[in-house]
C-alpha cells in the first residue's frame, strides 16, 4: 500500500495547501503570467481559485506540475 505514493510528490498535500504556497511564492500576478487562468488574474483569491481548480482538471494539473517545479525553492 505505502509502494503506491513513494513516486507521488503530491501524496498528502491538499490542494488549498498547494495554492497558498504558490500565491506565498509567486503571488497572484506572477501565477497569472506563468498560468494563463482567469481565476489568477480577474478579483484573485485562494477561495475562487480552489472552487475553479476543482472542478477544472487541467487546470488543476497545471497548477500541480507547477508546484512540483517550484517545490525544491519552497
């Protein structure tokens, strides 16, 4: 059971937890520059961004591919 995560870097993190840390480190202007998401640019908030993110897939994929980019400076 624990082989089926050992390759997930993403086990065990929300996705509110992985927005935070983004907006903390790159803040809304730059994810919006990096992620072409309406959700980062037009009236941002960690709220709406998680109400689109989770319900738009590859968005989600997006931010997560970004995260795990971003991860090792955080």
């Amino acid at each position: 059971m624990e082989n089926e995560h050992a390759n997930n870097p993403l086990h065990g993190i929300t996705l509110k937890k992985i927005v935070e840390d983004l907006v903390a480190f790159y803040g809304f202007d730059t994810l919006a520059e990096l992620i072409n998401i309406n959700c980062f640019k037009k009236d941002p908030s960690v709220k709406s961004s998680l109400t689109f993110l989770r319900k738009t897939e590859w968005a989600r994929k997006q931010v997560e591919q970004l995260y795990i980019k971003t991860l090792p400076k955080l």
